[in-house]
C-alpha cells in the first residue's frame, strides 16, 4: 500500500517549483536593480569626469591667457622704468643747467 500522504514525484516537482520560480524571479529582478542602479551610478560618474576634464582644459585656456597677460605688461614694465630714469635724468640735467643760468646771472649783476 501506499501512503496518502506522501508526495507524488509529480507534487514534488510542484512544489519544488512553486518555491523555485519565486525565488529566481526575486534573484533576478535583485540582480537587475543593482546592474541599473550600478549603470546609472557610472553614466553619473563619466559625465562628472567629462565636466571636470572641460573645467580644467578651460582652465589651462585661462592660465595661459595670464601668462601672455603678465608677460606682456612685464615688458610694459621695464619700458616704463626705463621711461622713468630718463626722465630723472632729463630733470637732473635741467636742474643742473637753471643752477648754472642762476649763478651766472648772479655772477654778471
């Protein structure tokens, strides 16, 4: 005789699959969230790359625009001093000549 109760080979391949397909299915849908979220997470991550790259390319434009700024007014610089001491010059050439116009006038009252 056999047992009532006892499962069937064919209730058993039910139950096993009732239990089976559930659980693979929540596997799954698991592991598709997590390669989603993993995927939106590295789209993220490239465009924050790809925006830090132009900040930095925008700014070697800019510190290379100083360069040629500072360069520049470098030059300006050194003109302008140079400028300067020939004025100084100048004026202290005037200043000698008025001393001696003054003497001789003094001289020849």
């Amino acid at each position: 005789m056999t047992n009532p109760t006892a499962p069937t080979p064919s209730s058993l391949e039910s139950v096993v699959l009732k239990v089976f397909i559930p659980v693979m299915t929540a596997v799954i849908i698991g592991i598709g969230g997590w390669v989603w979220s993993t995927s939106t997470s590295l789209t993220l991550t490239q465009a924050d790359v790809a925006y830090i790259k132009e900040d930095i390319r925008e700014a070697k434009e800019d510190t290379n625009t100083l360069a040629g700024k500072v360069d520049k007014n470098k030059e300006l610089l050194i003109e302008l001093q140079r400028d300067m001491k020939y004025i100084k010059i100048t004026l202290g050439n005037i200043d000698e000549k008025l001393d001696e116009t003054s003497k001789s006038r003094r001289g020849s009252k």
